[in-house]
C-alpha cells in the first residue's frame, strides 16, 4: 500500500490572511478544512493547501518552496503584479539581475518562484507546477516508495517525483543541503490508502526511513523523512 498527498501545511502567525493571499493568487476560494482555513485540491494538482496558527520562527530559507509555472511572458509579469498587490514581495536569494525566474516571499516571508515560461523538464506540469526541495537523493527514493510516484528525474543526485497521474513535481536539488535549525514551517500530510490504517503506514513509512518526531500534527502522526523534513499521517 502507499499513501496519499492530501495537503501542503502552511505553518503561519496568520492563517486567515496567507490563506486569503494563495487562494487570491491561485484563483480559489478559501475553506475550512480540518478546522483549518485550506485551499481544496485543484483536479490536476492533486491535493490541498492548508494553513495553520503557530509562531515558527523563519531561521533561514524554507526547506521546500512552491513553484508557479506560467505560460507566457505576459503571465509571468501578471502574476507577479498580482501576487505583489496581494502583499508578496521581491526577494533576493542572490539571483542575480539576469535571472528569467522572479523570487518573492509572501506575506509572512516563504519563498515561491514565478518560473520562465517554457523549458522541458516541468513541460505538462499545471500552473502549481512543482514543491522544490533541500535533500539528497535518498529523500527523493523515500517519497517515490511513500507515495507510489514515479521518479522522473534522478541525476547527479537531484532527484524528482510525480504522481502516475501527471500533476505537480516534488523535487530535490541534492548537494548542497542547507542546515535546518528548526522545525519547517511547511509540511506535507498524508493519508493511508484503504484498506491501511495510519498505524501500518507509520510502520511501513518507519521502514522506508522515516522516524518519528514531533512534527506539530494536532490531527495525526508526526514523523521525518530521511532528510529531517516533518511529515504528518493523518487518519
């Protein structure tokens, strides 16, 4: 058995208003799900945006970040004109000025990247094109074994995973990895495929090489994957 993405977990001071500032950019309306203000799962993304109360404080960049993938240069210059007028802002990430992607941080200072239109390797993905990654090669094997994906890139220890299905990419850049000095202010939450139970899919994830932490799971599991990044199984 494997599990199921269901949701990409925001970690915020105000989940009300980062909820309000993605559901603007993406196009969506704003739910409760889980007792949490979420996105629900766009048919070809797959799987949700939920938001959180907490204080996590930013001790560096963000071990994952989202991607946004447009279609054209005119997109491109829109969406970034429209995520700034939501409360996003420009971030140097040391780029530099010839850079065709555009970093910004949203309103609570998470990176996301409105990405050049065209290139090969995201061809297919949908406009939430991908969740790029801080992790060697063996925590791309251990989503790829976690979700059933299929591992569409794996070279020179970069790695990447993506539902049978199509969808969005999960990515890992490998070397260099930066230290992680806290908890991650995002996470991905899982929930077992029936007939399994959270209690044989924390076993089974233990034995890909997950482990147990307390990752902030009000309604499930906390655990880690191999690279220390937390993970919640929810039932």
């Amino acid at each position: 058995m494997v599990c199921e993405l269901i949701a990409l977990t925001v970690v915020s001071p105000d989940p009300e208003g980062l909820a309000g500032f993605w559901g603007g950019l993406l196009g969506q309306a704003v739910t409760i799900e889980r007792g949490a203000p979420s996105l629900l799962a766009l048919s070809e993304v797959g799987f949700g945006l939920r938001f959180v109360a907490g204080a996590a404080e930013k001790w560096g960049p963000n071990q994952m970040h989202p991607d946004l993938r447009p279609t054209s240069l005119h997109e491109q210059a829109s969406t970034v004109h429209h995520a700034l007028e939501l409360g996003a802002r420009h971030l140097d990430v040391g780029q530099g000025p010839d850079a065709e992607q555009v970093v910004l941080a949203d309103p609570d200072g998470n990176e996301l990247c409105i990405l050049e239109p065209g290139g090969s390797f995201l061809a297919g993905c949908p406009f939430f094109s991908s969740l790029a990654g801080d992790g060697l090669a063996e925590v791309g094997y251990f989503w790829r074994d976690a979700l059933g994906w299929s591992l569409v890139w794996d070279q020179d220890g970069e790695t990447a995973v993506q539902a049978p299905t199509g969808g969005p990419k999960l990515t890992w850049g490998g070397e260099p990895v930066a230290p992680k000095f806290g908890r991650n202010r995002l996470h991905l939450d899982l929930t077992p495929s029936a007939p399994s139970t959270t209690a044989a899919e924390v076993e089974r994830l233990s034995a890909l090489g997950a482990s147990r932490v307390d990752a902030g799971c009000a309604d499930g599991v906390g655990m880690a994957d191999p690279g220390g990044n937390e993970l919640c199984v929810v039932g």
